[in-house]
C-alpha cells in the first residue's frame, strides 16, 4: 500500500511538472496590480495560468467566481491572496497551491454548489503554503476544498470549513472517472462540516477512496445537525503507516483515531475538545511542541507516555520517543 501511494504520487507530481514544462501565461498580483483585478480575474487563454503572489491582494466578486480559469492553474508565491466569490472562490480545471498564503471564502445563496477552491475538471494539488478555505450559503451544497478528480495535499497548513443550510463538505474529491478521491500524506489539515440541515461530511468522496498516511496532521469535525453526519467514511477510509495524527469526531469529542507519533508542531483550534481513548497513545518526538492550551484535551498517562507531570499550562514538549508534559489533566 506505501509503495502504491509513493507511486501515485509521483505519477501525479510527475503530470503537473510537465504542465510547467510547456507555456505558460503568468500574471504577478502585486500592490501595483491590484486595480487591475479587484473586481475579479477572468482568464479564458488555453496556457497554464501562473499567479505568483508578491505583495497581499484582495480580488472579489460575490456575484460570479472571484478566480476563474479556463486553463490548469498554478498559485505561488511570497504574498497573501484573499479572495471571495459567489459560486466559487477560485476555480480551474486542476489547480496546483505551492506556496503563499491563500484565504478563499464563497458563498452564493440559493446555487447548485458554492466552493471555495474548486478543481472543476482535474485535481486540486496542495504542496506547500497556508490555506484558508471557507464556504457558506444557503447553497444545496456547501464546499471547503473539491477536486472533480482527486484532492492531494502532501504539505502546508490547510484550513477548510464549509458551513450552510443543507449539505456540508469540508473536503470532497468527487472522483468522476471512478479513480483517486482524497489523499492526504502530509502537512496539517483542519477540516469542519458546520450546521447543515441535511449532511454534514468532513472528509469523503463520491466515487474514489479516502487515503491519509505519511506523517500528515488531520483534525476533523462534522456536526450532527443534519440526517447524515460524518468526518470520515469507514467504508472508502484507508490508513497507513504510524506517523498520521488524526483526530475525528462527530458531534462530540475529536477522538484519536489510532496510535501515531506527532511529527510536527500542532496547536489545538480554540473551543474543541479533544480525546486520546484508553489504549492509544500519542507520542511526540523530540523537538515537536503540542499546543493544548486552548482545547479541552481528554487522556490518561500511558496516552501520551507521560514522564514527569508538571502543573503548568497545556504545552507538550517533545523529547525523545516520550512526552513531557507540562499541562494539566482535563479529566480521568
């Protein structure tokens, strides 16, 4: 299974370096461009569209897409984009995130689907950056991150929340042609499906398969509002490895879904209560800080291989294969 998904992604990888290879359209969004597309950007040319992010930049338009390309699209950058639309935020064929700091928010009432960053016709590829993915509207559906094919995320921060009336999902990689889904194997993904009446899904997809592995960190809630509510779908759910922290809850607790090392730095989202159950354990490895000070955090003293409990303020500080904590116990 690692060696299929190591092969997978490259062959995707290898699919969008091609694309790069070939001509390109590139258009700077910059303090002294910024007049040019306040109001929006259309791009109907047949090259790859490249936006580098310099400067920060705010492009809107609720009536129609704020970002819309007729062609693959590539985001990168130093900068800050922050973009609103109606029926989507940003929206291309595929489209490739490799750096910069992206805050995407839709919400058009009363339309078939409202998306934040939508992939209409291929898949939606996270390598790096911040991004900041919003849906909300009365929409029939509401969508943080979709991909008519596939959505990969293999680093940055992603922050993904689709919230509405009717059907929520925070990610969604359709999967038409019956191949791919989501696959996510590294980076922090922070995903919620908030209030819909009729589903609220965290992370699925149609027709694919849902794939975490590698040494992401997945933070996932779905309300229980709706008639179908989940964070994850067992069904389509595959994961691997030790090193995939995942925390997933449907209107309760995010609970730890199994034993797994944390890689990387994590601070919990304000306001959510999280749970490690008896009989799993994370572990942070040296040099990793665990931030709990804003969350409820719910574990007991083998769930994080506790050394030296220490009344203090909800920081775990990783040393070694052990945790030290410095927090204090929320409840037995």
């Amino acid at each position: 299974m690692k060696q299929a998904i190591q092969l997978l992604t490259l062959l995707f990888l290898s699919s969008f370096l091609f694309i790069g290879l070939v001509s390109a359209e590139t258009i700077t969004l910059s303090s002294e461009t910024q007049d040019l597309y306040t109001n929006g950007l259309i791009y109907t040319g047949t090259d790859e569209l490249i936006l580098i992010l310099k400067d920060d930049v705010v492009i809107s338009n609720v009536t129609g897409n704020g970002i819309e390309s007729y062609a693959p699209l590539t985001i990168k950058g130093n900068g800050t984009l922050t973009v609103t639309g109606g029926e989507n935020a940003i929206t291309a064929p595929s489209i490739t995130i490799l750096s910069g700091t992206i805050n995407a928010f839709a919400g058009k009432d009363d339309c078939p689907v409202s998306c934040a960053i939508n992939a209409n016709a291929g898949n939606l590829l996270i390598l790096g950056g911040t991004v900041n993915a919003f849906a909300e509207s009365t929409s029939h559906k509401n969508k943080g991150l979709c991909a008519d094919s596939t959505v990969i995320i293999l680093d940055g921060y992603i922050t993904t929340t689709a919230k509405g009336t009717a059907n929520c999902f925070a990610i969604d990689g359709y999967a038409s042609n019956k191949t791919g889904g989501v696959i996510i194997s590294g980076g922090t993904v922070i995903a919620s499906a908030l209030e819909g009446q009729s589903r609220n899904i965290g992370i699925d997809s149609k027709y694919g398969t849902v794939t975490i592995a590698g040494n992401p960190v997945v933070l996932i809630y779905a309300d229980n509002t709706g008639s179908e509510n989940f964070a994850l779908n067992p069904k389509i759910l595959t994961l691997t490895g030790e090193n995939a922290v995942i925390f997933a809850g449907c209107g309760s607790n995010c609970v730890l879904l199994q034993t797994a090392k944390l890689t990387r730095d994590l601070t919990l989202p304000h306001g959510k209560t999280f749970e490690i159950p008896a009989g799993l354990t994370l572990i942070v490895v040296k040099g990793v800080t665990f931030n709990a000070e804003n969350a409820e955090l719910i574990y007991t003293d083998k769930a994080l291989n506790v050394e030296s409990p220490m009344p203090a303020i909800g920081i775990f500080v990783g040393l070694g294969l052990v945790a030290l904590l410095i927090c204090r116990r929320e409840r037995r």
